[in-house]
C-alpha cells in the first residue's frame, strides 16, 4: 500500500489520483506522522460497500436464528404471498 502525507496529497492530488486509478492500490494518508484517510477508487470502494451489505444481512439473518425468530416454509410463503398482492 502506498503511503502519502496529506501535504502531497495538496500539492500533487491529480498525479496522484491518476496513479490511484490506474494501479487500483489505495493510498494511506498520513498527517502529523499518523494514519489520517484513505484513498480509494470509487469502484472499490462501492465493492466494498457491497460486500458490507451482504454480511450485514448474513448477520441479522444469524441474530434472527439465535433469537428463534424463524418461520417454517409454509409460513414463510404465506407471509410472502401477504406482501405480494
């Protein structure tokens, strides 16, 4: 991963912004010696946010099982038939 002060980042943003979508690597922003920001492509990070999702549901699908908040099947296209009209 490539590291750049938030001073670069000022001075150079559109070099480095081309390098950022061409090699696809985020680049770690740093201020004051520590990690500030990162820089990432916007079509990574939107896969990012897909992926967040998707186990976001995994888990509340996993809490909804431990907590005996389940239908059988029967039930459950009932439900689903309900909503559907």
């Amino acid at each position: 991963m490539r590291v750049e002060l938030v001073t670069t980042l000022k001075r150079q943003a559109t070099k480095i912004l081309a390098e950022l979508h061409s090699s696809k690597e985020p680049v770690l922003i740093t201020e004051h010696g520590q990690p500030s920001a990162y820089l990432v492509d916007v079509e990574d990070y939107e896969f990012m946010q897909q992926r967040m999702n998707i186990l976001e549901g995994i888990y509340k699908g996993e809490q909804a099982i431990q907590k005996g908040h389940i239908f059988s099947n029967q039930a459950a296209k009932e439900k689903m038939n309900k909503w559907l009209k």
